[in-house]
C-alpha cells in the first residue's frame, strides 16, 4: 500500500537531514515542495537525522532571517501543507534529538525505514537537504 495517495502523478520527495543548527537550509526544501505541489505534482518531504528539530512548534516562528528581510520558517511550512505537501518524519530520528511527534506541527505522520525506501522507490525524484 503506497504512501503516496495520487496514481499517475509525477511524485518528488524532499529528504531534509539539517536542523536548527543550519538555518540556511531550512526554508528550502519547504519552498521548492510547494512550487512543485502548485506543478500538480504530489510532494513529500521526509525528516531524518537532525530534520524533526525544524518541525518543533516552538521553533518555527524563531527561524528565518535577521531583522525584516524575509519570513519566518514557519510561514514555508504554512505555504507548502496548505497546498498538500505531505510531511514525514523519521520515529529513530524523534529519538535521536530527544523529540516526541506531539511537540511537532500538526499534520506530521511519522514513518520507519521500510516505509521511507517505498515512498523513494516510488517517487521520480528524490532531492536531499
């Protein structure tokens, strides 16, 4: 049973291993997943390694740049499940940054190994942060 809830369509998934540690790769992924679910293509983006720490609710409105320049991470991760960017994160990863999914953003499933490598056998395209 796939992950993947469009038959037919073009899929990516975004794999994100950086954390709150490296800032400037955290918007990304979050802005070229909602330019490819705007595409009509079906997106995901799986957190892995220290990834889960950007989906934490009292991180996401911290993040971003200094001063005026620019929006708050949140504001990408608003604009890319508003256009039904999936999001996933990796349960061994919760662990390893002493996380649970109920201190995560609403609407994070969480998923094992298995599951992930279906999800990038499926999909055309596989891009990692």
């Amino acid at each position: 049973m796939s992950m993947w809830t469009g038959e037919g369509d073009a899929k990516i998934l975004y794999v994100q291993t950086h954390g709150v540690n490296d800032p400037g790769r955290s918007a990304t992924p979050f802005f070229l997943a909602a330019s490819a679910a705007a595409m009509d293509v079906e997106v995901g983006i799986y957190f892995t390694m220290y990834g889960p720490q950007l989906l934490q609710r009292d991180v996401v409105d911290k993040i971003g740049p200094k001063g005026d320049r620019g929006q708050r991470l949140s504001y990408f991760i608003r604009q890319a499940t508003d256009l039904g960017v999936h999001l996933w994160v990796c349960q061994p990863s919760l662990d390893l940054n002493d996380l649970t999914q109920e201190e995560l953003v609403e609407g994070v499933g969480m998923i094992g190994g298995a599951a992930f490598n279906d999800l990038a056998i499926e999909a055309d395209a596989v891009v990692s942060f």
